[in-house]
C-alpha cells in the first residue's frame, strides 16, 4: 500500500502520478509491476479499505464520509490503483459534454461547437 511502513509485507509502487486541480490534489494512480496478482493488491486495499468495497463492481471502493472512489484495474503494464475524490456533479456532466459522451456538442444557435 502506497504510504504504509516498508517492512517487507508490501510491495513498493513502481511508479505515481497525480492530478492537481485547482492546486489541490484531485487524484492519484498508484502503478503496481505485473508480477503481482489482482488479488493480492485487492487484498491490500481491503486491509485499509476493506468495508468500503462495493462487492457488486468489481475492483472498486467508495468512501462516502472522506469522498474519493478507489478503482483497480490490470493491463499489460502492470495494475493499477486510482484514488479519485469526488467532484461536483457539474463538473461531471460539464467533462463528460467536453469529452463527447452525449454526442458533438453544439453551441446555442444549433452549430457544432469548435
């Protein structure tokens, strides 16, 4: 786990990126080596994040009361941890239009926007 005592038990991450917005930290993804199984980092997770997990999806953790999501995933990379606060829902219907998910967005007058 990222930030725990290094006493042999854990296995360090490989590498860190971070998001900054707003010069805050928005999120983090936490890159693991492929030698490890899926497993064993959800185990890791659990050990802190356990009651947060959300059996039903798959790789994935909710922590309402200090609001961020943890999401894993595996590819041929290595695994990946993501630590991701929660945003305004604005700004999450105001990025999901900038990244085309309900179609090209168009300005006021009908017109695609540039």
């Amino acid at each position: 786990m990222l930030l725990q005592p290094n006493d042999g038990s854990k296995v360090d991450p490989e590498y860190v990126l971070t998001d900054i917005k707003d010069g805050r930290y928005h999120a983090a993804t936490v890159c693991y080596p492929p030698t490890l199984t899926v497993d064993d980092v959800r185990r890791s997770v659990n050990e802190v994040y356990g009651k947060y997990e959300l059996r039903d999806l798959d790789g994935v953790w909710r922590d309402a009361d200090e609001k961020f999501t943890i999401a894993l995933n595996k590819d041929v990379d290595g695994i990946h941890v993501m630590y991701i606060t929660f945003q305004p829902i604005r700004e999450v219907f105001k990025n999901m239009l900038k990244a085309g998910v309900f179609g090209p967005h168009s300005g006021p007058t009908g017109e695609p926007s540039p």
